[in-house]
C-alpha cells in the first residue's frame, strides 16, 4: 500500500542480532526439543512475566488447548463471547461445552457480576480472556472459582507484561496462556506459553506438548505435538532485549490518540490504564457510539481505508455468531458484548508508527464524526 499503514507491524529485532543468536545452531545441529535457546528464553520469560512455572509452545491457540487439557476438565466452561475464534475452539476441541458470559461495558472482559448466575453442576472451569490487554477482574474471578471449586485459565494471548500492583499478570488463576504469534506485541513469529502456579501441572504440559511421552519407554498421555523450535526460541530472545523500547514507543503513541479524541462524545477509547497497572499498550481498540454519533463504526473504517489506512473489527462478529456456534450457541443473551462488537474498531498501533500518522486518522475521524 503506497502511503498506506496497516494496522499493526511485526516488530523486527536487527537483521545481525538475529543471525548472531541463530549462528551456533549451524554448530549444534540442535533445532527443536527443548533445545538450549528454548531453555533460555523459558528461563527470561519466567522472570521478565513475574510467574512461577511456564511452558512454551508452538503457538498460543495449542497452549491453550493443551493447557484445558492438562486440568483434565470436564462438562462446561464460561468463557466470553468478545474474544478470537481460538477461545472458544480451544473448548471445543477439548470436548468441553463453552457457556458464554456477558461482559464489562467499560473494558471489554468478563463480568464477574453476570458469572455466577451460569455455573451449574456441570460447570469444571473459567476462560476469561484479558481481551486488548486490559485485566479482567482477577480477584471476583478468584473468589468465584474458590467457592464453586472452579479452576481458572485466562486467555492472556494480548496481555503479554501486563502486571497488577507490580504481579505478573500471569501469575493469576491456575493457568494463563499467551500468544507470541506475529501480529503480538511480543513475538517469536508463531509461538506461546502456558503459565502455571503448580508444578505438577508444569511436568503434564511438558509431556502433552511432546506427544506424551514420559521417557524413552513410556508413554503416558494422549498427548500431540506443540514444542517451538529454536528459531522461534531466537526470535523471542532477540525480540525480550528490544520490548521496553517497544512498549515506549507504543504508550507515547497511544496518548497521541488519546489527545486526538479528547472531547469527542461517542467515541470511547476501550484501554484500561491508571496506577496500579502497567499496561502493555498492545491494541488500539476505540468504540464509535452509533447511537450518539449517527455514524457507524463500519463507515469509519470504510473512510480510513478510502486514505490508505487498514484497521480492524476486534472483535467482530461474537463467537456465538459464528456459523459453527450459531445453531448450539446463538441463544446466548450477551447484549454488551454484542452492543461493543458492533461498534469497535482497532486503529494502527505498531513501534513504528509516525505520529503524524496517529494525528491524520484522528482528524480523519474528527471530520467524519462531527
Ligand atoms: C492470538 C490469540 C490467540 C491465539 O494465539 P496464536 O498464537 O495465534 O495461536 C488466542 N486468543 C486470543 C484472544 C488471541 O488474540
């Protein structure tokens, strides 16, 4: 696209970097299995997210699928309808039955207040999903699953370096997973981890991801496969160095939008920020009010594109509306998240973005809206 932004970017650490941290494997011949630059990235990112035990993956949609696995979970799951097709397919192909759950008009996570009212005898966990990076309300969710002895596994795949009150927001729940794929603030071009507080639960997500083998002789589980290799492991140790910068150069972009939208009635930025949180600026999502600003959210999108600038409907459509949850799910009554679908739009956001980017779509909308 000649001019045109997209948006968002994959953040590239220096071309040399990466062939120097790839060099020694044209030595070891070492290329998957657990191999020493998966070891090492393991060891950073258990430091760096502030959580006790964590597992990588090939991609986060495996983590997560693994990771229901290992609960040995059975019956029905609450999850949110707000979130990508992953959440919900990782229940599913689990055998699980999802239950979907409204959520928070202010930020787009699950409302804990409309949870309780779902749980049935049936019920064996909760997926909430840390949607654009903003913190579900992690003590309601922990005092809930106490009470109906639920066990807890975030969808964290936007959340990567989050931290409440200075704790990983990892550390949260039974397990958490995160997406390291691509389009992520953080990446290893495909990739993902499980977190865990149980190191019980550690030793079965290392053997699921490995075919459930135990060792040379036993296998033990029906396990698949989801290990990454060590390019990927590379990526990640060369990406981990340059996150801080990456992290600063999104917030100051963010408070640039923030400024361009001020005073706009209708239009809402959906991003948690406030003391207490360290937020990880991963998404742009901004929610157009059709009902106050007597445009829409798609004709927004339509004028940005006229100029070149690619954004998206995350999320859009629910997943009960997808044509294969349709016909056993549609009936959920979710109306904010389906009132929050219909009018969101995630605008560029990348390291890279010039401001005076940030500062033409702002005025774009501005033209368009008032
Ligand atoms: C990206 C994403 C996933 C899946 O992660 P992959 O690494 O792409 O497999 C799961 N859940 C959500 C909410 C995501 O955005």
């Amino acid at each position: 696209m000649a001019n045109g932004v997209n948006v968002t970017r994959s953040g590239m650490p220096p071309l040399e970097e990466y062939i120097e941290e790839i060099a020694g494997l044209w030595e070891s011949h070492w290329l998957t299995n657990m191999g020493e630059k998966h070891n090492r990235l393991e060891a950073e990112l258990t430091r760096y997210l502030k959580v006790d035990n964590l597992s990588l993956f090939s991609n986060g949609h495996m983590a997560l699928e693994f990771a229901l696995q290992a609960l040995e979970l059975k019956g029905e799951v609450i999850t949110t309808p707000f979130t990508f097709a992953s959440t919900p397919h990782a229940i599913v192909r689990n055998g699980l039955t999802p239950v979907f759950c409204d959520v928070r008009e202010e930020n787009g996570t699950i409302d804990v207040e409309q949870l309780e009212a779902l749980i049935t005898e049936k019920t064996s966990a909760i997926v909430p999903v840390h949607v654009y990076g903003n913190p579900c309300d992690v003590v309601g969710i922990d005092a809930l699953a106490r009470k109906h002895n639920l066990k807890v596994v975030y969808d964290a795949a936007h959340a990567f370096g989050v931290e409440l009150e200075g704790r990983g927001i990892g550390s949260f729940g039974d397990m958490s997973m995160f997406s390291f794929h691509a389009t992520k603030v953080f990446h290893t071009v495909e990739g993902g981890a499980v977190c865990c507080r149980e190191p019980a639960h550690l030793k079965a997500l290392y053997k699921l991801k490995n075919f459930g083998i135990a060792d040379a002789e036993h296998v033990v589980a029906v396990g698949g496969n989801s290990k990454m290799n060590e390019f990927q492991a590379a990526m990640g140790l060369c990406n981990l160095r340059h996150h801080g910068e990456e992290i600063a150069a999104r917030r100051r972009l963010v408070a640039r939008y923030r400024q361009g939208l001020a005073g706009l009635e209708g239009v809402r930025v959906l991003l948690d920020e406030g003391p207490g949180l360290k937020s990880n600026y991963a998404y742009m999502p901004v929610f157009f009010d059709e009902a106050v600003l007597g445009v829409n959210r798609d004709g927004i999108m339509e004028q940005l594109a006229e100029r070149g600038i690619g954004t998206r409907k995350y999320f859009y459509p629910l997943a009960t509306d997808y044509d294969c949850y349709k016909a056993d799910y549609g009936r959920a009554k979710t109306p904010v998240a389906r009132r929050i679908a219909a009018g969101v739009l995630t605008l560029p956001l990348y390291s890279q973005l010039p401001e005076g980017k940030v500062e033409e779509v702002c005025g774009i909308i501005r033209e368009y809206c008032v």
